[in-house]
C-alpha cells in the first residue's frame, strides 16, 4: 500500500499534490504524473498506439491496468484487447501491464449491488471507469485526493456551468446532460455516475477520501445511517498478472 494517491479526471495533473502516485482516467501518461496510469480497454489505441512521443524510459514508473466485457478480454484468439496486449507485452515486455480477472469483475458488480440495491446487469447499467478507479485506490492507499470530480447533486444547481463531457470534445456532449441522460435511462446500457458519485461521497465519510477542484465534502450522516463502506473488499493481491505469466 501506499500512503496517498491521487485519481486525477482533468485534462492535466495538479501542478502540486501531496500524493507520490497519480491515477489518471483515459489520459495517455505524462511526464507530470509519476507512478499509476489506469486506462480502459475503450482507450488502448489512444495510449500505446498513437503516443509515439511517449519513450519507453518514462514509462518505467507507470502501471497500466485493463479491464473490459468478457467478449474483448478473451484468451481463445478471438479477445481483441487481450490479444492487443498480448501483442504489447511481446514488443515492451518490460511494461508493467495487468489485467483485471473475470472473477475480479463479478466482484465489482455485486459491490455495486450491495452499495446501491441495484442489480448492475438487469438495471442495464455500465460500471464507469471511475467505479473501477475508485474501487481500486481504495486498497492500494491510505489517503485518496480526487481532482475534477463534481459532487452527486452538480447537476441539480439552478445553473451549473456548462463544460463538455469530455476535456478533449469541447464541442461534445454537455456534463449534466450525459450524467442525467445515462441516468434516467433504461433501454440499452447506461453509466450510473449520478449514483455512484453518491456511492463515492459515503465511502468518503468513512474512508480518507477528499475531493478537489472543485473542492467538495460529502454532508454528514448519523452513524445509524452508514452501513455500506464495509462492503469494499475487493483486493488488489488477488489480480492476476496476465502479461507475466500463463502464455
């Protein structure tokens, strides 16, 4: 474990945080972050392909975590991603480069049954990246400083700003549009982040979780009322290294 880490959702990290490890969410690596890239099967392309700029010997310090639908992580041939690491592991196998069990995902699921009540497959729901994130930094540190996270209730502000979705789409999809409109919705699947930014804020009543720019604090409950963090057991030492071993 580590002491303190920081999940990082801008477009760049903090130019000063009290944590030695950063995780950054879809961002390709930089020479500002200094130890955790966390990086989904949606932006392998985006973060080994196309940052040719990115040397090899920055890399050194960084660990990349991949999950994705069982369909993408097969290991019959036929699992795209997993063959693209696979691929990756054979031209850079220095890369610290893990992927996340199946196993390990079903766990994340019944987490967010236990946390919200909801069954993620019949809700039709999506974990985000941040679910997996957050879930994640929870067993590596002790102290957790998110930056670019809006608390739950953002959206319901009589006029919250207006800034896309994405940093990188300035022309995208607008924030609180895309969080009410994958949270109302109930055909297809949908990212909760409404839900689970609420799941976020009553882990940080109990855990050592602090959210910045902008600055939040989840309001207080009664101890009654909190029940739900003991349910955060998913353990970092069980993760099997695909990229080193079984081939």
């Amino acid at each position: 474990r580590t002491q303190c880490l920081s999940v990082v959702t801008l477009h760049s990290p903090p130019s000063r945080t009290q944590c030695l490890s950063v995780v950054t969410l879809h961002s390709p690596p930089s020479r500002t972050q200094w130890l955790s890239v966390v990086t989904t099967f949606s932006s392998l392309q985006d973060t080994v392909f196309i940052s040719s700029n990115i040397t090899f010997s920055s890399l050194q310090d960084t660990v990349f975590i991949f999950w994705g639908p069982s369909s993408y992580m097969r290991r019959d041939g036929k699992g795209l991603v997993y063959n693209n690491l696979r691929l990756m592991n054979q031209v850079l196998p220095k890369l610290k480069v893990y992927i996340i069990s199946w196993q390990k995902m079903l766990e994340f699921d019944e987490l967010f049954k236990k946390e919200t009540g909801k069954d993620r497959r019949i809700s039709n729901s999506w974990l985000s990246t941040g679910w997996f994130t957050m879930t994640i930094a929870l067993e590596l540190c002790d102290r957790i400083n998110v930056y670019g996270m809006v608390a739950p209730d953002h959206c319901r502000e009589p006029q919250p700003p207006s800034v896309p979705y994405h940093y990188y789409e300035p022309l995208g999809p607008e924030e609180c549009a895309m969080y009410i409109s994958h949270e109302r919705g109930r055909r297809g699947s949908h990212h909760r982040f409404i839900t689970e930014k609420r799941v976020f804020a009553s882990w940080a009543r109990t855990f050592n979780i602090h959210f910045y720019q902008p600055d939040w604090e989840p309001l207080p409950l009664a101890p009654a009322n909190r029940t739900q963090g003991e349910t955060v057991s998913v353990s970092i030492h069980d993760w099997r290294p695909e990229m080193e071993v079984g081939w």
